[in-house]
C-alpha cells in the first residue's frame, strides 16, 4: 500500500470516556453469523500511565472503532470491554484490550415467560428478544415478514407453554422453528431468513473497489477473498465477486477486520457462500 493511502487512514478508538485518535493502534475484529458473540482485539501504543490504569481496571465499558479513510469511514465494532493489560515494547509501553459484541447478554442473560395458549409467533419471538438485553435493531421488520408469511404468523404454541433459561439458547430455538438466524451486530439484534441476505443494495467487489487477492473458490462454494478496509462489510451482506477467475453472487458469512493505522494491515479477510 503506497504512502498517500497510509496517511489517509482514519480510526477513532473510544473505551469509556477515552478517545483515542492519534497513537498508534493495530486491530483485529471478527464476526461471523453463527450467534456466537463478535470479538476484537486492540493494541493502543503510548498511552499515558493514567489512562493505562484506567483502561487496565475496568470491565464493560463501552468499546467503540471507527475506521477507513477520510473520505469514509463506518463503525466496525461496538461491544464492552472484557479486559486490559499493559507490557513493555522496547522503549514504549503496549495497552492490549479485549472485548466482545454482546458477549455479557449471551452469557448472563435469562428468559422465564409464561406462553398463553393462542399467543403468536411474532409475540413469541418479541419476549424473547427482549430477554437478551440487546438494542432491538431489525426486530420490527421481522415481526412484519413473520406477520406476511401466514405460515409462520399462526401460534407456534396452541397450548401454551413457559419458556425458561438461557435467552440466547432460547432465541436460537425459536428463530429455528421460524426458518430464521440471529446474531448481535454492533449491540443490536440482527435477524434474517436463514440462507437470505440483508439489504437490498449488494457490495461489488473487484480490482477497481479494492479487491486485493485472487479470490478462492472450493467445491463447496466457498468464496475465500480479502479487500481493503471499506464501510458496511459484514456478515449477511450480499456480495457480488467480478474477478477473472469468480463470478457471482455470495453471502458474507465471516469478516476478519484488521489494520494498522500506523501502516501494514488495513483489509477485511472475507468469507463467503454462494448465493
């Protein structure tokens, strides 16, 4: 990557009240759609002793990237803070964070509701969902799909029942029984029919938008590729590869963020399904 690129990075790291925009920070963020809680790493270099300190004693406080270029940037993680730890390299001291995206709801998050006979599905999946603990995000355009398909919009317990334990396992239960997948993007509920895709407007990738690599295809349909750091590359997305070798359309299925705003990484490792 040339110099001018490099100088037009841009990333905003916010932990708690703390912003960090001029040091040096290398990154790692990954995310999948398997309902298992985002997760990403941080190395801060510089950093002051206080705000060391403080970074090092506290837990759940808000974790929030921004990255790209200055002509555009998006958030590429929102999540709390799991832990910090501090270490010398050579004559600068290291901060590394870890956090996760939704990680506490998952865990600790409990639902126990008794389901009145008649009640619906949409109603269903709303006490559940309220359960996690999470921003509702497109919660209300999946009660409207579920209400569409009369199908899924009949009662999903005739009799009733009482749902009770793990949220999230109960959320993954329910959104089974209704052909659709979950999982917590950026602290909010993200729900899609399971194999659909998000949007309505896909991402090209080619040489000319910042593919970077051949892409790689296996037999199962597997699409393998890496691309330079761009806004709104996530899971669930619609992606549409024009390459000499791969043509097509894929659902992101797992991104790996990573970059360096110092120089090095500054790329988004892509996989993806054929759709």
């Amino acid at each position: 990557m040339n110099t001018t690129e490099q100088f037009r990075r841009v990333l905003i790291l916010t932990v708690g009240t703390i912003e960090i925009v001029a040091l040096r920070v290398v990154f790692e963020v990954e995310k999948d759609l398997t309902g298992k809680p985002n997760k990403a790493r941080f190395d801060i270099y510089g950093l002051n002793e206080s705000h060391r300190y403080a970074l090092e004693s506290s837990k759940s406080v808000p974790v929030q990237c921004e990255a790209g270029y200055v002509d555009g940037m998006s958030v590429i993680f929102l999540g709390k803070l799991r832990a910090g730890a501090s270490y010398r390299d050579g004559a600068s001291w290291v901060t590394q964070l870890s956090a996760g995206d939704g990680a506490e709801e998952v865990k600790s998050s409990r639902v126990n509701v008794s389901i009145a006979p008649g009640t619906t599905t949409d109603q269903v999946l709303r006490q559940v969902a309220e359960a996690l603990g999470v921003k509702p995000g497109n919660l209300k355009d999946t009660f409207a799909m579920i209400k569409a398909d009369w199908k899924a919009g009949g009662n999903m317990f005739p009799n009733g029942t009482v749902i009770t334990g793990s949220a999230a396992r109960e959320m993954t239960n329910v959104c089974r029984s209704l052909g659709l997948d979950w999982t917590i993007h950026n602290g909010e509920l993200q729900i899609q029919e399971r194999g659909k895709t998000l949007g309505s407007q896909a991402i090209l990738l080619n040489k000319t938008t910042g593919m970077i690599n051949t892409p790689e295809l296996d037999a199962k349909g597997v699409l393998r590729v890496d691309c330079l750091m761009q806004p709104d590359v996530f899971p669930g997305r619609l992606l549409v590869v024009d390459s000499y070798r791969v043509k097509g359309q894929f659902r992101i299925e797992k991104t790996t963020h990573r970059g360096d705003n110092f120089g090095g990484d500054w790329t988004i490792s892509i996989e993806a399904k054929r759709y």
